[in-house]
C-alpha cells in the first residue's frame, strides 16, 4: 500500500533557500525529563531515549519577531519549528479573528473580555485545527523526513483540517478513525480524497491512536505526534500571541476546553518565551480549563488535587461515559496531563482552575454566543464559555480582569460549501 502513498517530492514544494548560504540555527527541540536534544530538519515528537515528557520547542530568536508582511500564523514564523512557507499555504491561510467583546462582556459584567474566534470562514473548516495542520505540514516540508505520509488518529476536527491541507499540498496522509466518528464528525469538502487513506477501527479514539501508533511503525510512514507534535503546540500558540499583541500585555486569564491538553500547554509555553522578551510581562496567565460530563477526567484529577488521572477514565467501562458526552472531540482516555510539561505542571504553576459543564450549560453557552456574536460556536466552545460562566459564579475571575477566551471553532452553522463524507479505505467489518 505504501508504494501508493509515495509523496512527488519533484513538486515544487517550498521555497528553497540558496544552499550556498550557510544557515544559522533557528531552533532545537529539548527533552524536559533528561535534558537530550534534537536538531532542527529532525522531524521527532518523541525523546528517543524513552522519557515520556513532552519536548520543547527552544528558539534563537528571544524577542518576539513580527513579519508583518506574511498573515498570521506566518507573521509569527521566528517562534515557528519551520523555515520556509510553502505559496499554496500563503495563498490558504487560516485566519483567527481577535477582538474585544462588548456584547458578551458587557452581558457578562467583564470590562476587559477578548475573544479569539477561530471561525469560518478565516478557518476554512471551521475550527482551530486548520492552523495546526498548515504548521505540521509545513514543519514535515522542511524536515528530512519530507515525502513520508503522515500517520495520525482523529475524533473530528484534526481530521477534517488535516485531509484539507493535505489535498491542499497533495501530501499523503493515512488517518485511523472511529466508525461513529467517520460518520457523524468528519467531512471533506470534495467527494474524492486520493491523499486521505481512512481507516475506520471498532473502538473508542484511544483506540485509533493505539492503531495509528502501530502503524506508523511501518518503515516509510511518519507519525504525527499529536499533542508531542511541537509543530502543533506552536501553532495554537499563534493564537495568544495575536490576543497579547491586541492587549500589548498577558492577560490575567486563558480559557480554552480541554480534550488532551496541548493548547493550554502552548499558551503556558509561550508565556515561558515571553517573559525572556520582557516587553509583556513577566506572569503567564491563569489557565482555566474545561471538560464536558460524564467524561472529566483531568477536570476531576485537577479538583481532587490528583496529578494522575483515575483508571476509571481509562479502561473499557470509560468507553460509556464518551458515548454520552455531548462535545465529543474532548474525550481523550490518555490526555498529556501527568507527563514532565503536562497539564498538571502547567496548571500548578498559574495556579489554574478546571470546570465541569454539562450537556444542558454548553448548549446554553452555544445559543449565548450565537445571539451576542452573531456566528454559531461548536460543542467544545460551548464547553469554554460555560466554564466562563461557571468561573463569574465561583469569583476565580473578577470584572476588572483581563480575559482571552480561544473559542476553537464556528462558524459551521454558517457554512455553505457542500460537504461529504469521507470514503474508507478498506471497507469497514460491519458493511462487509
């Protein structure tokens, strides 16, 4: 199957810098448990040695660098794991839209309330994993492991992003995903996806990240990396940097829902960097989190002052609790909350605050939103506006504060572009 997979590495896929010139090293990824590091080009989410910390992006560049000529993310490219842009993704770029809300904040009493909205139709599918996407494609182009297809799972949204930049790039992917994901979560907007090879598995999503795992040992494939991938991190971190700029400072608050964790880590990271800068404070911002019931498991770690997550949340019983979760994409059994540089390290140190929202609170959250900001919001937005809520009940923020919430995804309601569902390839079992 491999040999059908191949990237065309004759395309011209980036812009090649003059090999005569020698290049100063723009980064290294270093592991935060045994201090090993790995070159740029070396396209690793993983410390070789076996430590499962997370690695972390360490670039040359201690200032914060804008390129005003390139839109975001590129404007950011200095605090970026690439070095080059590929044109189709310049022409396609994602956009988010940051802004200081007077409808919603003055509904809810908040003076200083910004929002990133990552929405169609700046996001092409809708959510915030567009940018992401673009960024780890873009981080494989310039890397020596170039032209390998890239092995990945999805519940939802990273598949939907993913498939898009990589019929944007004609760039191989193979995706493992869920029967019921595959069926109710991801679309593509062409009926023929020759660059997506979707493999639906019978099981939950931990499931697929077991298989896609397993796969991507196959010689010739590249895993992803998922929330190891620095490439994904870096990109959301984008995100804040366009709400620091907006505020010319940190806020005193983040809010974003949480399924594995990376976002909340990329904001904790950045601030890491901004604080070398200098010009923006030296305190990163409380991170608030939230998960949807019954599926809570670093919301319910958090509270019980647990830095590990109950096996209950990571067996097959758990498996229930996700079927009957409403915001879906955050039911990750196998969140990167106890690693060195997780969620439990980044929120001891902003000393955070996690949320559980029912079903009943997101939708009414989703509604909310639609009426004060005019553009409909996804389930796991409605997870983060109501964990706002919960957070102005609970007084862990007051109206004074300065406050960015990352609303990940919208817009979607307003979409008019046809959509399809995405053609397996190889039939699933039970259609047989």
């Amino acid at each position: 199957m491999l040999g059908t997979l191949l990237y065309n590495a004759s395309l011209p896929c980036k812009e090649t810098p003059d090999p005569r010139e020698p290049m100063p090293m723009k980064y290294q990824l270093k592991c935060l448990a045994c201090g090993a590091t790995y070159p740029e080009h070396q396209y690793v989410c993983r410390c070789t040695k076996g430590c499962s910390s997370l690695l972390r992006t360490e670039y040359s560049h201690t200032k914060l660098s804008v390129v005003n000529r390139y839109p975001s993310p590129w404007r950011y490219l200095h605090w970026l794991p690439i070095h080059t842009i590929h044109p189709r993704l310049l022409q396609k770029t994602s956009s988010t839209h940051v802004y200081h809300s007077t409808k919603l904040g003055s509904t809810l009493g908040l003076k200083n309330l910004t929002v990133c909205l990552n929405a169609y139709p700046g996001m092409a599918t809708g959510s915030f994993k567009d940018i992401e996407a673009e960024v780890t494609f873009q981080r494989i182009l310039d890397s020596t492991s170039r032209g390998k297809p890239l092995v990945f799972a999805s519940d939802g949204n990273n598949a939907i992003s993913f498939t898009y930049y990589a019929s944007l790039l004609h760039y191989p992917i193979v995706l493992f995903a869920t029967e019921d994901a595959r069926q109710r979560r991801i679309w593509s907007f062409t009926r023929r996806n020759p660059y997506c090879h979707l493999y639906p598995v019978d099981g939950d999503y931990s499931d697929a990240i077991a298989l896609a795992s397993q796969f991507s040992t196959v010689d010739g494939t590249l895993n992803e990396g998922g929330a190891y991938n620095v490439g994904r991190r870096d990109a959301v971190a984008t995100i804040y940097l366009d709400a620091v700029r907006s505020l010319d400072t940190q806020p005193d608050h983040y809010f974003q829902a949480l399924g594995s964790g990376p976002g909340a880590i990329a904001v904790y990271e950045t601030s890491l960097r901004l604080k070398k800068d200098g010009r923006y404070g030296t305190r990163p911002p409380k991170l608030h989190g939230s998960q949807n019931t019954p599926f809570t498991p670093m919301a319910d770690a958090w509270i019980q002052g647990s830095p590990t997550i109950d096996p209950k949340y990571q067996g097959e019983a758990a498996k229930r609790l996700m079927d009957q979760t409403y915001a879906h994409v955050l039911t990750n059994r196998f969140p990167v909350y106890t690693q060195k540089g997780g969620v439990h390290d980044v929120f001891t140190d902003t000393h955070g605050e996690f949320y559980r929202v029912t079903r009943t609170e997101a939708r009414h959250a989703q509604r909310l939103f639609k009426k004060l900001e005019g553009i409909s919001i996804v389930p796991e937005a409605g997870v983060t506006i109501a964990s706002l809520l919960q957070a102005i009940r609970q007084e862990t923020i007051h109206k004074d504060d300065a406050i960015v919430v990352n609303i990940t995804g919208g817009g979607r309601d307003e979409l008019r572009k046809p959509t399809y569902r995405i053609t397996p390839a190889l039939p699933h079992p039970r259609n047989r």
